[in-house]
C-alpha cells in the first residue's frame, strides 16, 4: 500500500474515501473510550498544522501495543482505509487496519506533556520544541517566506550568489566580530604574552579572519560581473545584546544592483516585502531631515532626544512607524558620520545616499545605500574611519576596473518572519537561536 502525507489525504479527500492507504506519524493523543472497547488516534506527521484521525478496536493488528503505548508522541505506522467521519470536527478518518508502533515515549521525563507551555520555558529545550503547535507553525511560515523571497529575485532577473561565511573584510566597521582561528589549540606556541598578541603565521589562514556580518561587499563583486544578484544566508554579529530583537546568529537577504541607484533598492526593497504578503499599505517615503523633524514637532518626550547627526532610537522608529504614520516608513539621506564607508556620499557633502525601512513592533527591516563607486570618494572615507585598507584593496579594484553606480540592501530575515508570525521574541522565529549566553544544540 502506498504511503500518505497527511497534508495530501486533507488535499485530495474526496478522491480518496474508501482507498487503503498507509500513514505514519506521531501521536497528539491517543484515547481509549468505550471501556476499552475502541481508540481515537490523533496522528499528526508534521507535513501540516491538522492532524487525521484513526479509529481503532480490538479487531486491530497491534491493538495490545496501542493500549499499552497511548501516551502523546508515540510514533505509528497505521494502515487502514480512509472513509467518512461519523464524528464532528473532522470530515474523514482512517479505519485502522493494523497499527506498528515505531518509537515509544516515556510519559514520566517527557517535558511537551502539557499543553500551552510557556515560551520561555520551550527556548530551552530547541531540540523538542518544534513538536509545539507554535513553532510548528512558525517553522512553516518561516519555510513559505524563504520560498517566497527566492521566487521574487528568480523572476526579477536576479542570479543566486553564495557569499563565504568566513572573511577577512568588516564590512559596517564594526568591532563585534566572531574571529575564526586555530591559535587557541596551540597557544602555548602561538602567544606571546609580552605583547599581548598571537602569532597568525602559525594560524590555519595565516591571517586574521571572522564569521562574517555580511555577504555584501562580495555581492558586489558579482553584481559588477553578472548585473543583479542575491544573497541568503547566516552572518554573525559578537553584539552584546539582550533585547528580543538581536541575534548572534541571523539570516540576511542581501541584493546587489549594477547600474542602479537608491531609488532603485527602495523600490526593490518596498516590491519584495509586498510580494511576500505580510502588508500591502504604501510604504512612507521620509527624508531624515525631516523625519528629525517630524520627532522634535511632536510634543512626545523622548528618553533620547531626537537630534540631527544621530541615529534614530528604537522608540523613534516605534513613534514614526506606530504613531504618527501607521505603517512602514522609509528613511533616507542619513548623516555620513553614522553610517557605513562604502555608501555614496551625497552632493551636500553631509549625508549618504542611505535608506532604512522601519516596520511597526519589528523597528529596523531593511537597510541599503547607493554604493560609492568613485575611488578616490571611497579611499579618502577608509582613509578617515582609519579601516584597513590592505584588506580592502579587492574591493576597491571593483572601481578600479570598469565600476559602476550599483546599489544593494540587506533585509533581516529573522525580522521578517517575527513580524509575520507576530511573535514577540526574535528567539522564536530562528529553529536554534545564538544569542549572549545562549547556545544550545
């Protein structure tokens, strides 16, 4: 007999009642009602959010081994036929025909047992909590979402790219980065204590290297060579952070556009975020000036006081997004000092041509620039920052070597999916969530 995804049966159920069919699965709860004289078991096989019922009697091959195994996540093998369910809440079921218990379930350590556990509590247990009907479905929209986001740069003419997750580059220039080395095993031989520093001959690379922050300024290299491109994969962020937004470990959506400029990545930005179907409202288009503006008008009293030359705080975003606009604001025309070195400096000589997308409850949604593609602009901006130049010399070869005007952006992906799903806490949208403290798994 041929085996039935559950999600299969609840699909063709019409076309299916009166087949024999195999299902397998795992038990949601097995209840013997009649004195023992029948079963109800509600198989689910994780292939969708519904589980089919099974009725089984004493005629049942395997009826001793479901008496004496009725606790919740027993796994099964049931064949039987499907038919109409004389019963409320379901429209078919499975007359059991024989029943194979495939793994057993101690009722006495499991810890899923109860219903409506605390989230809290399923964090620390990430190898079990999938087995919740949350981050069940969590999990599925998550799966739908990353489908969804390869569908809209497929059919927008987009090449995949895959971006190395170790790099010698800092792409935003910031301090916290994972390092990446073989010294530690050898640091009897590898350090010296008198200067406080390692011997990186001695290391696998040879030199100093990271988990990265970003795919991005290897996107650029292929969108200088191939047009648009994406990438989508995990970045590391060393971030000291326990708030429910940030991550140590996080998904990033980072396209790359040649010949394109900041106009280009909003719209791009703004179309994918409506092709995913998680909001359909105009996105607001705010130069920062303005949004600066807009914050010390308000009358609201800020803990940090909205100021031009600073970065927007999350209860700045919150007002924008949640107060006054009600729906997602795209900032733009940041301060140079606040921003990333390889964004466009704008004609004022006092702002890049950044953007950022700010979504209610979530804050920060995307982030993207126009790149600078003049060399002698970017030289002088690495020079400024005091970044490492000779780790950059490749990147600046893209405008040494016929560059273009291209611009890209980089979409949190984890963001995406907790604003989707409306969980509060970014831990319960990743299935093993990195975070200060936390790794488990």
């Amino acid at each position: 007999m041929q085996r039935f995804l559950i999600k299969d049966v609840f699909a063709s159920e019409s076309l299916l009642i009166g087949t024999r069919l195999v299902v397998c699965g795992w038990a949601r709860t097995i209840r013997l009602q009649g004195s023992g004289k029948f079963a109800f078991l509600e198989l689910n096989d994780g292939s969708c959010f519904k589980s089919l019922q099974v009725f089984a009697d004493p005629n049942t091959e395997g009826w001793q081994e479901l008496v004496k195994n009725t606790h919740a996540h027993t796994s099964w093998r049931v064949t039987g036929k499907l038919v109409e369910s004389p019963g409320s809440g379901q429209s078919v079921e499975v007359q059991a025909e024989g029943l194979q218990l495939l793994g057993s379930c101690s009722p006495d350590s499991y810890p899923l047992a109860k219903a409506r556990l605390p989230l809290d509590f399923l964090r620390t247990i990430p190898h079990l909590r999938p087995r919740s009907n949350t981050y069940g479905a969590a999990s599925r929209i998550r799966s739908t979402l990353a489908f969804s986001v390869h569908k809209y740069f497929q059919e927008h003419g987009f090449q995949y790219v895959h971006t190395p997750l170790i790099t010698t580059s800092n792409c935003e220039g910031a301090g916290e980065l994972f390092s990446v080395s073989t010294l530690m095993s050898k640091a009897d031989t590898c350090y010296t204590p008198e200067n406080r520093s390692w011997d990186y001959n001695q290391d696998f690379f040879k030199r100093p290297t990271f988990l990265t922050v970003s795919g991005q300024l290897q996107a650029e290299a292929y969108a200088c060579a191939l047009g648009n491109v994406y990438t989508f994969g995990p970045t590391f962020r060393a971030e000291e952070s326990h708030t429910k937004r940030h991550l140590a470990e996080f998904w990033m959506i980072e396209p790359e556009m040649a010949f394109s400029n900041l106009q280009d990545v909003m719209e791009n930005a703004e179309g994918l975020l409506k092709f995913v179907d998680i909001i359909e409202k105009p996105f607001v288009r705010l130069a920062y000036g303005d949004a600066i503006d807009l914050l010390q008008r308000s009358g609201k009293k800020f803990e940090m006081p909205a100021e031009w030359g600073n970065d927007l705080a999350t209860e700045h975003e919150k007002y924008l997004c949640e107060e006054h606009f009600g729906g997602p604001v795209i900032v733009y025309d940041y301060p140079m000092d606040i921003k990333a070195f390889y964004m466009r400096l704008n004609d004022d000589d006092k702002t890049v041509a950044a953007m950022d997308i700010l979504f209610p409850r979530c804050g920060e949604m995307v982030g993207g620039s126009q790149r600078e593609e003049r060399i002698d602009r970017l030289l002088g901006r690495i020079e400024e920052l005091g970044l490492d130049g000779s780790s950059l010399e490749w990147y600046n070869d893209l405008r040494r070597f016929g560059g273009v005007p291209h611009a890209g952006y980089g979409l949190g992906f984890d963001r995406l999916v907790q604003f989707a799903t409306g969980l509060e806490n970014i831990r319960d949208v990743i299935p093993f969530p990195r975070a200060t403290g936390h790794a488990m798994c």
